[in-house]
C-alpha cells in the first residue's frame, strides 16, 4: 500500500513538472478541461440529465468550416427530404 501512495505521489510531481514547463495558455486549456471535466462529473453524480449539448456547449461554433448555411442553397434544397 505504501509503495502505491509513493507511485501516486511522483506521478503526480511528473505531472506538477509538466504542467509548469507549458505556457499560461496551455496551461488555462487544461484548466479549463479540467474544471468541464468536474462540473460534468457533480451532474452526473447528482443524477441530473446531461445533453449533448451540455457537454459541447463550450466548443459550440468554436470551428470555422468556410462553408455557408446549407438551408440558403436553393441547389442542396431542390432534393431535400427525397
């Protein structure tokens, strides 16, 4: 048990260590993870639904695919549904 605890202990420093060489962006991303990692874990300890987008919602529009709104294309809409 002892020799489990010392393992835990440097795994943990190894980690500290990692996290100080990273920049204060990287390591606010992982905070931030970190912290939405927790959050979704009380929710679901409290046996409350979590959507999908509750999950997502942080990195919702967070991604810029360059292609317009497919419901403006009179094209893609001549098929739609068939």
């Amino acid at each position: 048990m002892t020799q489990s605890i010392k393992k835990t202990v440097i795994e943990e420093n190894n980690l500290l260590d990692k996290f100080r060489n990273l920049t204060p962006e990287q390591q606010q991303s992982i905070v931030n993870s970190v912290e939405f990692m927790d959050s979704t874990q009380n929710k679901l300890q409290d046996h409350q639904e979590v959507s999908a987008y509750d999950l997502a919602k942080e990195w919702a529009g967070s991604v810029e695919s360059k292609i317009g709104d497919l419901s403006t294309n009179k094209k893609y809409l001549q098929r739609f549904g068939r």
